[in-house]
C-alpha cells in the first residue's frame, strides 16, 4: 500500500481510537443529575451559540481589542520568517511528507468537519451518550463560527499564494482567484477547532496532547505543499482559538440556562423597509 494511504488510514484509526477510549472514560461518570436537569433544546443553542459569538465585538471592551491588536501585531511580524520558513519546507520532499500532506490536507477540509461533528452528535443520539452528543454540538457551533469569519476574511486582503512566487507581501483585495486567498488559512481553522474542542473535553494530558498533535499535522501539511505561508498558518490558528474558547464558554452556559431568558440575551425584531422587511437584532 502507497505511503500516504497508509498514513492517511493510520491517522483515521488512531483519532477513532483515542475517541473510543475518551467516550468509554465519560461513560464511567454518573450523569443521573444531568439528565434529570432540563436542558435547553440543541437547535436553540447551536444558534445561540453561533450568533453570540460573531456578535462578540460589540460587547469587548479595551483588554479584548488589546488582545486583538496583538494578533494582528504578531502576524505582522511573523511574516518577516515568512520566506525562510517557506526555503525550509521546499527542501524537505520525500514519500513521507507526501503522505503527511495527504493526511493533513484531508483532516483540514470541510467534509472532515461535517463528518467529525455529525458522527459525534449521531453517536451521542444512537448509544444516549451525552458527552459525544454535546461535543458533537460544540465542534459543529464553533466549525460554523469560524468558517463565517475565515470566509470573509479570506476575500478582503486578497494575499497571494506561495506558490504564485509573487511574494508575501502581494495582495489583490477581493480577488475571486484561489491564489489569492492564501490569508488566512481554512485548514488550519478546522483541524485546530477539532484538536481545541476534543483537547477542553477529555481531562487526561495524554489525550489532550494526541488531539493537539492532530493540528500540527495539517500545519505541516500545508507549509510542505506550499499552500501558505506560515503567517497565514498562524492567523488561522488564532481565529480558531478566539471562537473555540467563545463557543464553548457559551455552549457550557446556555445547557441549562435559556438563551432566551438571559440578561445578555438578543432580541429580534421585524419591521417594514423600502426593500420589504428587515430583522434586526438588539443586545
């Protein structure tokens, strides 16, 4: 068998491996109380937690914009490694990065995403399992979160490629071009919400650095297939964090506790307008 598919099978059997052992370790904690509770129904918070989130600028305050700064800052900075980096990565060809950019390059994509929540929210629902049903929910909320701002970003800056050999620093704002939607990166925001959502949920270190290990796969993958530069890589990354941390704090909340009904809650309202009727939502 190839070398890729070989490791692209191995990477697939060990995430199905150490989830098994994650869920039958969750399986031993009583969960009598939680499903005596009631919870709040999961459409309810999935968009909850989605609009909560993009919505969270509006509630930052100077510490958070600080914060927001220093990405940006720090991004900026780390594109003066951004050719270096690159040299480094062009001089390591081999069958074994090949597979390892297979294997990442897939752990990355969008179907992964769909089929790592769906198969943690199915499961939980099939076998009544609440820890694979709630993280199903979580990674799907902060999968959707993340996509939204990575889609929009991805078009304003209009970042070449490395591969177009053009440089770090060539842009075409709203470019439809894919060679230039180098900024930031997508992969690196799925497999990283993947490796943060899975990491916040199980309470063993080893575990938690099995899933964070996932992510530096599909960072490898793409510097080695030369897709980004690692600038873009880190932007990502960062994206994925804010919102992973977002979502989950929120998801932990509204369990138990009615969006609905909360003091931070949205209210929406319809009124007419000259194009027809406009929803407008008040915090």
């Amino acid at each position: 068998m190839p070398i890729k598919k070989q490791l692209f099978l191995n990477l697939i059997s060990f995430f199905f491996a150490v989830n098994a052992f994650a869920i039958q370790q969750i399986d031993s904690v009583d969960t009598d109380s939680l499903e005596q509770s009631k919870q709040t129904n999961d459409a309810i918070r999935f968009a909850d937690g989605f609009v909560h989130t993009v919505s969270s600028p509006i509630r930052w305050n100077g510490k958070d914009w600080l914060k927001v700064g220093e990405v940006f800052g720090g991004t900026a900075l780390l594109t003066l490694v951004d050719k270096p980096v690159r040299h480094f990565w062009q001089n390591r060809d081999s069958k074994f990065w090949d597979g390892v950019e297979r294997a990442g390059f897939h752990y990355g994509k969008p179907y992964a995403a769909f089929a790592m929540a769906g198969g943690f929210y199915l499961t939980g629902l099939v076998i009544k399992n609440e820890w694979a049903r709630e993280t199903g929910l979580m990674l799907a909320t902060a999968y959707l979160t993340s996509g939204v701002v990575q889609t929009l970003m991805k078009n304003i800056p209009g970042r070449a490629r490395p591969g177009t050999n053009v440089g770090p620093y060539a842009f075409k704002p709203f470019s439809s071009s894919p060679a230039y939607h180098s900024f930031p990166s997508g992969h690196i925001q799925v497999a990283t919400i993947s490796a943060m959502v899975l990491a916040e949920r199980v309470e063993s270190p080893l575990l938690k650095a099995a899933f964070y290990s996932t992510a530096g796969l599909t960072l490898a993958s793409r510097l080695y297939s030369d897709a980004h530069w690692v600038s873009d890589m880190a932007f990502g990354g960062a994206i994925s964090w804010f919102c992973t941390k977002a979502v989950v704090k929120r998801m932990e909340r509204n369990k138990f506790q009615n969006p609905l009904k909360m003091k931070d809650k949205i209210v929406w309202n319809l009124s007419p307008s000259i194009q027809g009727i406009t929803l407008t939502g008040c915090f």
